[in-house]
C-alpha cells in the first residue's frame, strides 16, 4: 500500500507513454539502459499504488513497432530487461491480485519473451484488483491494419456482414476488445504527441503532458496529475452544462 494520500476520486483507466528514460541516463552520464531499468522501479511503484488511488486499468507503453530503429544494444538490452521483469515479477503481482495483459504484435518478439508472456497471462487471468496491459511492439496503426485484416477474414468466411461493422465491432477486433478505453492518457519528458499509442481508444481521453521524465515520475507526480484530471471537465462532444 502506498503512503502517499491520492485524491478523492481518479480516471478509472490511466495510460502512460514513459517517456524520457534514455535522456534521463544521458544526463547523468550513464548509458541509456540505465535510464530504463530506473524506469521499471517507477513501473513497479505505480503498479502497487493504483488500487490505493482507484485506478482500476493500467496501460503502459513499453516498446513500439517503431523503437527497433534504436540501436541494437539498447533493442537487446530492452529485450532482456522485458525478460527479466517478468520473471522477477510474475510471483508478486499474483499475490498482488494484478491481471497482466500484452497487447502489440508479438510475432516480431522471440520466442522465450512470447512464452513468458503468455505464462504471465495465464497465471494471472482471474485477478480482478488492477488490470495491467503492456503495449509491446505496439502501433496504433499497426493494431488497426491487424483489426481490419481479421474483420476482411471475418467477412470472407460470412461470420460478419459489412452492414454489421460499426465502432463497437471495429472494437471487438482491436488488441484491447475487453478492456475499457483510457480516461486519462500521460506522457512524461517534455514531448508534447501521442506517437501512435491507442489512437482509436483514445478518441475522448484527456491527455496531460509533463516536463519530468519518466524516472522522476514518483508517486506525488502521478497524484498531482490526476488531480489535474480531476479538475477538467469532460463533456465528450457536448456542451458545458451552465
């Protein structure tokens, strides 16, 4: 449980791109996977403390189609660093009551990596205190492209007719179908662009971008930004009610 007071009400589904994880090690003249393994502790931290600040949903993005373009030593440290989390965290966050999902194309990612994730999944499907989902290898684009190649699928084999394809169908066949879309979306460091994280999802969301990068995102900066959402009125399209 965390010692630090959230506020009186939160987003029930949070987002955050973690940004800034390699700049913040450059800084300090430490290599950039230095900056990524602060980073986890800050993943680690926010996890336990979600439940205490009624955060039912948790989405993080951890690795997008487009960071294989990063050098290869840092593509293979990441690599061993998704390895590693899972293995040291997979007890704790089943006795913490968390259901781990993955979202992205996993068919880029090796073979060991898919199968810890997998064995993460199913140790932890009937967990019900934080739902957890790790956008890895994910693009928005590229979830989309993967939606549409399965409802092309779907209609060829006539288990869906074109007239049935609406937003909520189109939904269905996104890589988070049963999972509600995020209420507040956080990027740290400074970068003020969604970089193609849940555009479809993320329609209505609101976004609050900060200047503290990702490993300095302690627990009072994530109460001072939901109480920033907090604070905002979301009227999804309507007016304000006067």
């Amino acid at each position: 449980m965390s010692d630090i007071q959230g506020p009186d009400k939160s987003a029930r589904h949070v987002a955050v791109i973690m940004d800034g994880n390699g700049r913040w090690a450059t800084a300090r003249g430490l290599e950039r996977l230095k900056g990524h393994v602060k980073g986890v502790d800050r993943v680690r931290e926010l996890v336990r403390a979600c439940p205490d600040f009624g955060i039912e949903y948790l989405t993080i993005f951890a690795f997008s189609t487009e960071n294989w373009k990063r050098s290869e030593r840092e593509v293979t440290g990441l690599m061993n660093l998704f390895r590693r989390y899972i293995r040291g965290e997979a007890e704790t966050l089943n006795k913490d009551k968390v259901r781990v999902r993955f979202i992205g194309d996993r068919s880029r990612l090796d073979a060991k990596l898919q199968g810890l994730m997998a064995e993460l999944e199913k140790l932890t499907e009937k967990n019900t205190r934080l739902n957890l989902t790790v956008a890895l290898n994910y693009g928005g684009r590229d979830e989309i492209t993967r939606a549409v190649q399965r409802m092309a699928k779907a209609v060829k084999l006539g288990m869906l007719k074109p007239e049935e394809i609406s937003e909520a169908s189109i939904s269905n066949f996104l890589d988070t179908a049963d999972i509600p879309d995020p209420d507040l979306v956080i990027r740290t460091s400074g970068e003020y662009r969604t970089s193609n994280f849940l555009p479809w999802q993320c329609a209505y969301a609101e976004y609050i971008f900060t200047e503290t990068a990702w490993p300095d995102f302690t627990l009072k900066e994530v109460v001072k930004t939901l109480n920033d959402y907090n604070g905002r009125d979301r009227r999804f399209g309507a007016t304000a009610i006067r």
